[in-house]
C-alpha cells in the first residue's frame, strides 16, 4: 500500500516566502567585523592591509581645515618669464671695472634665483578684514599650472640679493661683493619676476573654503596596521576607520562564494526561526488566524527591506527612519506582551545590514519600547505630537550615550539630531497607515474598536431607540466586563466593544424580550399562546439577526465571533424548562438549543458569563456576600457543565480571578444605603 506524502503545514508556507527574501536581500559582500575602541588594546592578530587604502580624515579634521581656510588667505603669483629674461640681459650688460670677469658668474647665479622665483618684500594687501595672509605658502601658475609652494622656496627681493652675495663670496673671498654691486647697480637691476595676483588670490581663497580634501594619505598593501595587543590609539582608530570603509565599500569577498551563500542562508534561517519561535511563545493561536499571521510576517519584512534599501542608497539617512511606527502598527492590532518581543525581532536586520548597526539597534528599540507604554495616552489628535516628541527624547539621549563612548564622529553631530527630529515626527505622518493595513488584512485596529464603542455610533443609537432595555442591558454588561478585562489582562477594548453589540439582534423583535416589556405593558403578553417551542424559536433567532445586522453594517469578524458565541450551544432553560414540565419528550428538545458556536478565546468566555450574570443578577433577592458568592459560583458551574467551556483557551488562574470580580462588581452596584429618618412635624 503506498504511503501519503505529508503535507507541509501552511503556516510553513508564509515564513519561507520571507526566507527567500531575506537571502536576496543578505549582503554580497564580506564585512569588517572587527570591533575595537580607542585606548584599549587589539585583541586580534596583527592586522596587515590586503591592499592600498586612503587615510580619511575625520569630520572634526575636516571643519577644522575649512575653518583655517577662512581665515588664511594663500597669495597668488604669476611667474614672468619676461622679467627673468630682462634681470639676466642687465647683468650680462653690467660694467663692473676691474672686476667685469666676474659677470658671468653673476649671470649663472640671477639665473639659478630667478628660476625659483622672487618676491618683494613688501606684504600683500587684502580686502578680507578677518583673514590674514599665510607666511608659509604661496600659489605660483607657470606655464598655465598653478601649484602650490612652501613660501622658503622662493626669495624677496632682499633674500635675493644677499644670496647673490653669498654666493660669490664663496667665489671670490678676496672681492667686497656689497661695495662693488652697490656701485655697478647689480642690486638695482634684481626685481620680483613673481608678480602678485590679488583678483585670483581672492578667488582661489573662496574656493579652498568651500572644498578640502578628504584623505591625509595611503597605507600600501601588506602594510602593518595594527599588532596584536598594540593599543589603539587616536591615529591607529583614525587609519582603522579608513580600512573599514574602504573594505566595506569595494573589497569583495576573498574566499569561495559558496560560503559568503551558505552564511546568508544561515543568517537569514536564524532570523527566520527568531521570528517563528517569538510567535509560538507570545501568541501560538495566531496561526488560527492568517490575516493576522501575514500582517506581523509583512510588517518584518517592510522592517527588512527598508533597511536594506537606505543602507545600500542614502545610509547616513538610517537616523530618520522613523522604526518605532512600526512598533505602533504591531500595538494596533495586539497586546503590549506580544508587541515588545516582535518588535524586538523585527528589529534584528539592523544588526546585520548597517556598519553602526548595534547604536541604531538600541536607539529605536529604546524608543519602540518607550513609545508602546505611552501611546495609549497620547493616542488622539494633537497629543500623538507629544508622543513624537517623547521618541525624540529618548532617541536623543541614546545617540548622546553612543557619542559620548566615542562610537562615531561628532563634528556632523547636528545634522544626526536634526534627522533624528524629522524620523520623530514622521511616526505621526505615518501612523494612519494603519487604516489601510487594516482594510487590507481586515483586522480590526484598537482606534476603530473605540470609535465603535461611541455610544453616539448610529448603529448603537438605534438600538437605544428600538430596544431601549436591550440597549441598558448592554451597557451594564460592557461596565462589567471593562472591570473583569482589566483584572484577567484581557483585550478591554475588543471587550467593550463586544459587549455593546452581542445583543444587536434583538432589535429586530425587541418586544419578545423581557428587558424591553416594562415600557409596553401589551407587550408582556408577547409569549401568551405560543408554544415554547415558538418562543425559543423568537429567542433563539436574536443571534442570527444580529450576525446578519453585523454583516449588513460591516462589524468587524471578531466582533461577529462574539455575537454566535455569547449563548455558545446552551439552552433557551426557561423555555426548555416549561416545555419539559408540560410534558414534553425529552429526547427532541433540540429546539431549545442555540446554534451559534462555543467562545475559543478569554474574551468570549468574559463575555458569556458576564452576560449571563447580568441578566440573572436581576432575579436575585438577598444581595449577601454569601449570595452573590453561591450565585456566581453557580453560574460559571453550569457553563462548565454544560460544555461550553471546553474549547476555551482560558486559565484557572482567569477564572478564578473573574469570578472574584465579578463578586466584588455585584456586592459594590447592589450594595446597601442608609436610611434617612423622616423629619418630625
């Protein structure tokens, strides 16, 4: 016989599609995992560059440059050829007398001099009143080329002469060189052929302002950087960053690419599994409900593929990502102990994708965190500015914590925070998304579910006109349940707004029920003449009614669980009761049964006995503690012994703790008064 191949669960199915994606998504590349800090010691092998690299400077050397820039003006100079032609046609045309044999000596020497240059010895005029002129360097153009020169390469017209003279003294010890160069006018024909430039002098100074360069040289392939041990110190960091960026940037990986494959894959599995298991431990009934499954799986990978997406485009960009929004979308749709540890996953491509991965980590789980304990109170309308205001603070202090461990430069330190701001602010831009989340995975967020427990809600008023006493019934039940919500950890808003609708059928045939009769007292004989049979029919028919009016209006699908499993299977009793007494067979009382569904959550179990406890408080004539304890006690006893329990994913620990609020609800509404005495005539 052949054996079936099992089937992959479907919950598989979703969580591999994300798989692919992040394998596609991993980096191509080898990364520089080395992690060092400034005044401690190497913990690796001795570090040898695997290629040539340039020094960057920092951000702090950079604007420090372009401050002296500003305030260091570098003279221009055109070298004159012409100049240099007529001071060596004067000298070869000198009469020195006696000493005319040393002319030609003159000549060679003006030669040498002028081919470096000379300069007057007066100072250069500027119009910047700030700046002040560099004494060490000069720009000379020759040739159509401008370089730039240390300023002792060339000669003032002074320099000049005395280097003359020097030189042919060492020549000619015998001879007064000053004497005999005053007379024959040899310091007459030495002038500056270097002719200062202001116009170009003031453009070039514009221009060095604007622009710096970035490297302060190169380290050689096979070049020592660092040794084991050695510390770290500011120039080593300096040349260490530099090697960073230049491997991350462009080295490929140098081993087989079949492994560079096998550690994406495992990298992006673990994450995976991360993903997977935070969802078993946190909310393992989700895979019960796929819109809800898909949501949290799209939202990790929009978390993903954002940060892939700026890190490989625009990374100095990762400090306005707005993250923490997506913290919020999470909390929109669950409860605080489920979002903390998804986001916290969600959150793990940052450590993988981006250089400084581990500050932004901690910067926006920090702020994730902050931001889902405080959103609840300031959630509507201008108060979410607060909220933005309160993830920029806490954003704020942990960059200032990073930048003063010295993670990172600080010279470009307000543009971080001012991209900080925008990311802060952008969660308010970017929360309303919701609503289309919501319309696309059709879950019901926390903001729609307050909106439908406004009593003013149309649907709501006209129950109140139609049913008033159904109406009051269900808001004492929502007041209760509130109450007993908050003390199991439950779902309070899907709580509340349950409440307010499980009842919704009855106002389609509200005088069949006895809440509504005390208005219309002809109403009272509703039931006179029928069969109970008929009458648990009428009764029974409510929560067929009220599924069609929640379809009719649109009602969100949990808030239609709630009304099919507010009766669950159990029975119409006083009906059922009277038809038993009369006689009846009691083997076809299927009549008498609701047909809805049995509660599978906590909060369709609160719901159930709290309705049950409400309409029934109302037959209680004692109000003792002893009383309401033996009704209570009596109520949840014969949910559970009518089996409708039993598909409930509720604790021990729930029940007992709602049942005891439910004592202590009754005992504070039916509590006693004082009678005041009556006034004497």
């Amino acid at each position: 016989m052949p054996t079936s191949t099992p089937k992959i669960p479907r919950k598989l199915i979703p969580l591999a599609i994300v798989f692919a994606v992040l394998v596609l998504i991993m980096p191509r590349t080898a990364k520089f995992n080395y992690d060092y800090k400034k005044g401690t010691p190497w913990p690796y092998e001795t570090l040898i560059s695997q290629f040539d690299f340039p020094i960057l400077k920092t951000d702090e050397q950079i604007q420090a440059e372009r401050d002296q820039a500003g305030t260091i003006v570098i003279p221009y100079y055109r070298y004159s050829e012409e100049v240099s032609s007529t001071v060596v046609k004067n000298a070869q045309s000198l009469d020195l007398g006696s000493h005319n044999v040393i002319r030609p000596t003159i000549v060679t020497h003006l030669g040498e001099i002028y081919s470096k240059g000379v300069i007057s010895d007066g100072k250069v005029k500027l119009d910047q009143g700030s700046a002040h002129v560099s004494e060490n360097l000069i720009y000379i153009q020759r040739n159509k080329r401008a370089l730039q020169y240390p300023r002792t390469e060339v000669y003032k017209v002074s320099e000049a002469r005395d280097q003359l003279v020097a030189l042919l003294a060492k020549t000619y010890p015998s001879v007064n060189m000053d004497s005999l160069f005053r007379r024959s006018g040899v310091y007459e024909i030495i002038v500056p052929n270097l002719l200062y430039d202001r116009a170009m002098t003031e453009l070039t100074h514009a221009e060095s302002d604007d622009y710096v360069s970035p490297t302060l040289g190169y380290v050689k392939a096979d070049e020592k950087i660092v040794s084991k041990g050695e510390i770290v110190t500011a120039e080593i960091a300096q040349i260490l960053d530099s090697y960073k960026a230049e491997y991350n940037k462009v080295f490929g990986y140098a081993g087989p690419r079949i492994f560079l494959y096998i550690g994406n894959i495992l990298l992006a599995l673990a994450l995976v599994v991360i993903l997977y298991l935070v969802i078993c431990f946190t909310y393992s009934d989700v895979f019960s409900r796929p819109n809800r499954y898909y949501y949290i799986l799209t939202v990790f990978l929009l978390v993903a593929v954002i940060t892939f997406i700026i890190e490989r485009t625009v990374p100095s960009l990762m400090y306005m990502m707005p993250y923490p929004v997506f913290a919020l979308y999470l909390l929109a749709f669950f409860r605080k102990k489920q979002v903390q540890p998804l986001y916290v996953v969600m959150l793990l491509p940052l450590l993988i994708f981006c250089g400084n991965g581990m500050e932004l980590f901690v910067m926006y789980l920090t702020a994730g965190v902050v931001a889902i304990e405080t959103f609840g109170y300031f959630s509507r309308g201008w108060r979410q500015f607060i909220n933005a205001a309160i993830i920029f603070a806490v954003e704020l202090g942990v960059y200032v914590g990073f930048r003063f461990i010295d993670v990172g430069s600080n010279a470009t330190w307000w543009v971080d925070v001012a991209l900080i701001f925008v990311g802060s602010m952008a969660t308010v831009a970017l929360y309303p998304l919701i609503y289309l989340f919501e319309r696309i995975f059709n879950l019901v967020s926390v903001t729609r579910l307050i909106e439908m427990a406004d009593v003013s809600n149309p649907l709501l008023q006209e129950l109140a006109n139609k049913a008033p006493g159904t109406f009051q019934h269900s808001l004492q039940v929502m007041n209760i349940v509130d109450a007993v919500g908050r003390a199991t950890d439950a779902d309070v808003h899907l709580l509340r707004a349950a409440a307010l609708y499980h009842d919704i059928g009855k106002m389609q045939n509200p005088m069949c029920f006895v809440e509504n009769q005390s208005s219309n007292p002809d109403a009272a004989k509703y039931h006179d003449g029928k069969s109970p049979q008929e009458s648990a029919a009428d009764i029974i028919r409510h929560v067929d009614d009220g599924f069609a009016i929640a379809e009719e209006h649109r009602l969100p699908d949990e808030i239609k669980n709630f009304i099919l499993s507010h009766h669950g299977t159990s029975a119409t009793a006083y009906f059922l009761n009277k038809y038993l007494n009369d006689g009846g067979d009691p083997s076809d009382v299927s009549a008498f049964y609701y047909h809805g569904q049995k509660p599978t959550t906590k909060e369709q179990v609160i719901l159930m006995v709290c309705d049950s406890i409400e309409a029934a408080s109302r037959t209680l004539k004692e109000f003792t503690p002893e009383a309401i304890d033996r009704f209570v006690e009596g109520i949840v006893a014969g949910k559970e012994k009518a089996g409708q329990l039993e598909d409930a994913d509720i604790t021990i620990r729930d029940m007992n703790l709602m049942k005891r609020m439910l004592k202590t609800y009754l005992q504070q509404i039916h509590h006693s008064r004082v009678a005041y005495p009556k006034r004497k005539s």
